[in-house]
C-alpha cells in the first residue's frame, strides 16, 4: 500500500464530511471518535464510524478511546475484524498500550503525545503490530509546557527521534496537525519542514490542507531528474558493481543509488 502523504482527520459524528472525504485526493482518512467527538455522542459515533468503513474500501483507518477511558474497550470490540485500514490508537505511553489495542488484530498507528509516549518510543515501536507512529504535537506542547511557535524548535528531538524510530523499525512517520487552517502560507512551510526531518506525511484537519501536503511529502521535478539519472548512471554498462560515479559534475556512492531508487518508487 502507498505510503500516504495526506492523512485527513474527520469527525465521526460529521456524516457530511464523512461524505465529501471520499471524494477528496487525501491519501489516507482517520474516522475519529476520540478528540472530535464529546462525551454524550460516543456510543453514535462508534455506530457511524462501522457505517462509512466499507464506502471507504482501504482508506479509512479509525481513531479510537483510548484504554483508559470508558469508551475504549466498545471501541477495540467494535472493530475487531473489521477492514479498516489501520486502528489509530491516542496517548501511547507504553508498550501496554499497544498491545491492549493488538487485540483487534489490526495495524496500529501509535499517536505519540505524551512525554511517556517519547520516553518509551523505541519500546513501543518494537511491538507486534504497529505500523505508523504519529506526532501528537498539541497534547504533547502542552504536557512539555512548551509554546513551539512557528519553527517547533521546542518539539524538534521528539520529531527526530519519532522519524528514527520509525524508519528504523519499518514504520510510517507521520507528522502531526496544523491547527491554523486557514494560514496556506504558515501550513505548506510547516510540510516542508515536517518532510525536511523524514517524515513521510502529514496529518490533516481540513481539505484545504490536502494538495499542499501531497505536493509537498511527493517527489519534486529536480529529485526525480536528479534520481533518474542517478539510477541511469549505475545500469550503464560496466557501472553494476561500481562504488562511486560521477553524476552531472558530483561524485554519487551506492548510498544515493538507494535514495534515488526510493524517490523513483513513491513518485
């Protein structure tokens, strides 16, 4: 499966956005239950949620309760053995968490939010099961009782250490939520960012936000010219077995070759 550049949030109990986002070019859709949806519209939106899962064939994955409250262990049953995409689980502090969620038997996207959750990464990330660890960059400010700002310097070794630990591991690395919708400018340098620490997408609260992330986690024009000819250069004859080329004017290794052959498969 592709991995996605766009991963938008819609509330569960929103059944017009429900609708709409299966029209949308977002790569991926989470149906939340968790921060969207207040108290008293749980049990409703758990209901909806099982209701749009097959219209949205493999592109849905669902945002659960978490095991602490009271809604989450509905939420695990409700979902288990159904298609969705992936169960996306909020707070992981540890491993416990994970493996809580395992019962549903399917792939997790662990949202790191908390300072247990960047504590505890490499254990949680070696659990059976989860795919995707996910920048919860809100609830994660506010426990650090940070104000990030603009740069997110404050923020900055937790991002690194979740595009690590992803990539180490095999994972998806997802960034977290730009709250200000309606900052294009604000947004579309914060993506460039995001892909600038390794991430490979990012999560979204709003349409608007989907062709700006997807141009900005896919492949430029330069980077497919500059890999195309990093690919051509080591299928020439005699190259197959060769350390280091030459490539328009600058020495490439075989440690291009693979980041060349990565940038040809997600354009």
């Amino acid at each position: 499966m592709p991995e996605p550049r766009s991963v938008l949030f819609v509330p569960a109990t929103n059944a017009r956005a429900l609708d709409k986002a299966r029209t949308l070019a977002c790569d991926a859709v989470v149906i939340d239950l968790e921060d969207a949806v207040g108290p008293a519209d749980k049990d409703a939106a758990r209901s909806s949620a099982l209701q749009a899962l097959p219209k949205f064939e493999d592109r849905a994955a669902v945002r659960i309760n978490g095991p602490d409250t009271a809604w989450g262990d509905a939420d695990l049953e409700a979902l288990t053995g159904r298609g969705a995409r992936a169960l996306v689980l909020p707070k992981v502090g540890s491993p416990d968490d994970v493996r809580w969620a395992g019962r549903a038997g399917l792939p997790i996207w662990a949202m790191i939010e908390s300072l247990a959750g960047v504590v505890n990464l490499a254990a949680i990330a070696a659990q059976p099961g989860v795919a995707a660890l996910i920048l919860g960059q809100n609830d994660l400010a506010t426990e650090m009782n940070a104000s990030p700002g603009p740069d997110r310097t404050p923020l900055h070794l937790a991002m690194s250490l979740i595009v690590t630990t992803a990539r180490h591991h095999g994972h998806l690395a997802l960034d977290g939520v730009f709250n200000a919708f309606r900052d294009a400018e604000g947004f579309e340098a914060e993506c460039r960012q995001g892909r600038a620490f390794g991430f490979h997408g990012k999560t979204l609260i709003h349409p608007s936000q989907i062709d700006p992330a997807n141009a900005a986690f896919s492949p430029s024009r330069d980077e497919i010219e500059w890999a195309t000819a990093v690919v051509g250069a080591y299928a020439a004859p005699g190259a197959q077995d060769a350390g280091v080329l030459s490539v328009g004017g600058v020495m490439v290794e075989r440690l291009h070759l693979e980041r060349a052959q990565r940038i040809l498969a997600r354009a």
